[in-house]
C-alpha cells in the first residue's frame, strides 16, 4: 500500500498495516467485496447532512474494538491495540478519502 510508504518508520509500517489488516479479515471484508469499495462508501458517507452518518465508518470502528475477542488471548483487545487501530484506520482514510475525519481515538 502506497500509503504506508508515507510513514517514517519501518516498525510503524508493520503495527499500521497489522491493524489494518486485521480490520479487513475480521470486520470490513465481511461488509465490503474490496478496500476500494470501503473507502467509495466513507467518501460517499462524508457528503452526507447527518452527522451519524458521516461518523459511520468510526461508529462501526468502535463497534468493532469494543466487540472483538482475540483469536490468541481469547480476551477482548486491549485499550493500546484499540487505539493503534484506531490511529491507523485514520491515517488510512485520510490518504483516500483527502477529508478533515471528525473523530478523535
């Protein structure tokens, strides 16, 4: 992803990419056929009037962090890996999106 390439370091690429792959095997990819049609549908939600909906991909983020059990700890992720994800999605969605994303993690 050529997204990654911005970041500056070479940790910081495999916890951001980790995070986001994650998010695809366990949520997105069950929504979505591909990550373009995810980021279509946040670019098509920021145009909208209502402010729910154009916090959607973030209401369905938090859903998913608060929801998810660990297939290795068997717990739920911890309040570090929420935010990393959290980070990371962001980052993600303002490189595709080029929009202010009104929500804090």
């Amino acid at each position: 992803m050529a997204w990654l390439s911005t970041l500056s370091n070479d940790g910081t690429h495999g916890t951001y990419g980790s995070c986001l792959f994650n998010y695809w095997l366990n949520s997105l990819s069950k929504e979505y056929p591909t990550l373009w049609d995810w980021i279509v549908a946040v670019k098509a939600e920021r145009k909208s009037d209502d402010n729910m909906t154009r916090k959607g991909w973030a209401l369905r983020l938090i859903s998913y962090l608060n929801s998810y059990i660990s297939p290795v700890t068997h717990r739920p992720v911890s309040t570090d890996y929420k935010n990393m994800t959290g980070t990371t999605v962001k980052g993600f969605l303002k490189a595709h999106v080029l929009d202010e994303l009104d929500c804090r993690f």
